[in-house]
C-alpha cells in the first residue's frame, strides 16, 4: 500500500514521556521532559513504521454522550500535573514547526477521532497504524487497520492474531468483551464475576454479547447466569461506552496529513531554548557548549 497513515494518540505519549524521563528542565528551569521523550517517540516511530501520512490527535474532553450514559465516567482519574500541562503548548508549537498536523476538538475524546480516521483511511484503501496501548483501538483492526503498542518491545504492528493472543477473542468481538468486563482505567464496571477468561469463553461458545442473552438459558453455573441476567442493562450501557465513534464530521482532509518540511528555523530556536542540544545537531547545526542536560 503506498498510503500509510500513522495516527498518535498524542495524550497517551505525553504522558508515557513525562513518566519515563522524571527530571528534565531547560535553562530557565521550566520543565521538558515530556516534550524531549515525545520527539524522541515520535521520530522513533516513524524510522520504523515508515508512514506517508501523519496525524497527532489530541482530546478535548470526555463525550457528553458517555458522560450522559455514565457520569462517573473516568472520574476517579487523577488531575494532569502541571509540570506536564505547561509542556502541552510547546508540544503543539514542536508539532506545527516539524509539519506534522494535529487535531483537537472541544468536547471529543481522541479515541473517536482516530477511529474515524481509520475508517476513512481504510475504506480509501490505505494502511493504518494507530499508536496506543489503549485496548479500546482493538476492535479497529483488520487487514489494513493495525496497532503500535508502546508496551510490546518487539515493535511489530499488531494484527488480529496479537488481538486474539492478548485478549482470546477477535477484533469484531473487542466491544462485546469490553462490554462483559467493564474498563477500570475509564471507571466502566463490567458483569460480577465475569472476568477476561470468563468473557472470552462466553464469546467463543455463543459469539457475542446478544446471542449470549438470546441463550441465557444453556449457561449451566446459576451464579452466572443470574449475574448476566441482572447485568443486562449495564452490558447494553457499556457496549455503547467503549464502541468508537467513527463517523465524526469534519476534520482535515487525509491528503492534507502529508508531513510538511520542518521549519528550520523555528525548531532551531525551540531546541537552542530547552538545550536539546544533540537535536539541534541533527539539525545540522552544532549546539553551543552549555551546562546541565546532555540531550
């Protein structure tokens, strides 16, 4: 395929970034760890997947339709912290000067974003990669449609076999799964006693959630069968939680997410800012000799 479209959750890397360098800060002491460990992932990522086009997608806030059907959606969540809140700006200037586009609606969540890309890419007959380790982008794979997982250190892309062998069942059965375990990451509570294991033999035997209910009755354990039998709201409450919103409106147009040549110049004067000083030289250009970071 000659169109391969890399689709970053940005959020989830800025985080992975602020946490995976803990100390990090530019000669006015203002903090860039995050925004160090983001370019490093993100240039790192695209040495190895080699994408056409690339598209940062930012969240802009919980649905309100999740928020409608759940209020305490992500709630127990713990506020960003600020030495990462004050690197955002400067991740979003970083992104516009290497000419990489990004995209943030108010009030929408990053998922539906790059669910509705990959749809779009797909059905144009392009690759996608999407680079999350959030379980949620499970049920977009298909033949053209894989994940990058920052967690698995083979760096492969995964299919619908990595699908099956981390989580037992298929990418079209992802949201009926979800929907039997719940997600405690999002504060989504799944079926009592309906674990992985259990929800993956439960989609292998009868195939999904609605022919579960249709045959409620061939279950033979009663403690399951009652607790699926009074979960059944909370189970059609969920698939509608954790299904993506592919369909959203108006974003720019896949051509349009063609990396741009990086202005020079501005990145320059970024890099000469924090000190990332072995960046500038891949610039082209020597840093000045300065003390503190060696980066």
């Amino acid at each position: 395929m000659s169109n391969r479209l890399l689709l970053v959750d940005g959020h989830a890397y800025a985080y992975r970034a602020f946490h995976a360098i803990r100390s990090l800060k530019a000669p006015d002491g203002s903090p860039t760890n995050a925004i160090y460990g983001f370019v490093k992932m993100l240039q790192k990522m695209l040495l190895i997947l080699q994408p056409s086009h690339v598209l940062v997608v930012w969240d802009g806030g919980l649905a309100p339709e999740r928020l409608a059907a759940l209020p305490e959606y992500k709630a127990q969540r713990p506020p960003t912290p600020d030495e990462l809140v004050s690197q955002f700006p400067h991740l979003a200037a970083w992104l516009d000067a290497a000419g990489f586009t990004q995209l943030q609606r108010e009030g929408t969540e990053a998922d539906d974003w790059i669910g509705t890309y990959a749809k779009a890419a797909e059905a144009a007959g392009w690759g996608v990669v999407i680079a999350s380790s959030d379980k949620d982008f499970m049920q977009l794979v298909t033949e053209r449609v894989g994940l990058f997982n920052p967690n698995d250190k083979s760096e492969k892309v995964w299919a619908a076999a990595e699908v099956e062998a981390k989580t037992g069942v298929q990418p079209h059965q992802i949201v009926d799964w979800l929907a039997l375990v719940g997600d405690s990451v999002d504060n989504i509570a799944g079926v009592r006693g309906v674990g992985p294991k259990t929800a993956t033999e439960l989609l292998k035997r009868f195939g999904s959630v609605a022919a579960i209910y249709a045959r409620l009755a061939e279950i033979k354990s009663e403690s399951q069968r009652i607790s699926l039998a009074t979960s059944a709201d909370v189970v059609k409450r969920n698939q509608l939680m954790v299904q993506l919103q592919c369909d959203l409106p108006a974003g720019p147009e896949l051509a349009a997410l063609t990396p741009k040549p990086p202005t020079k110049p501005v990145l320059r004067e970024m890099y000469r800012r924090w000190n990332f000083r072995s960046l500038l030289a891949e610039l082209g250009e020597e840093s000045e000799p300065a003390q503190g970071n060696l980066f």
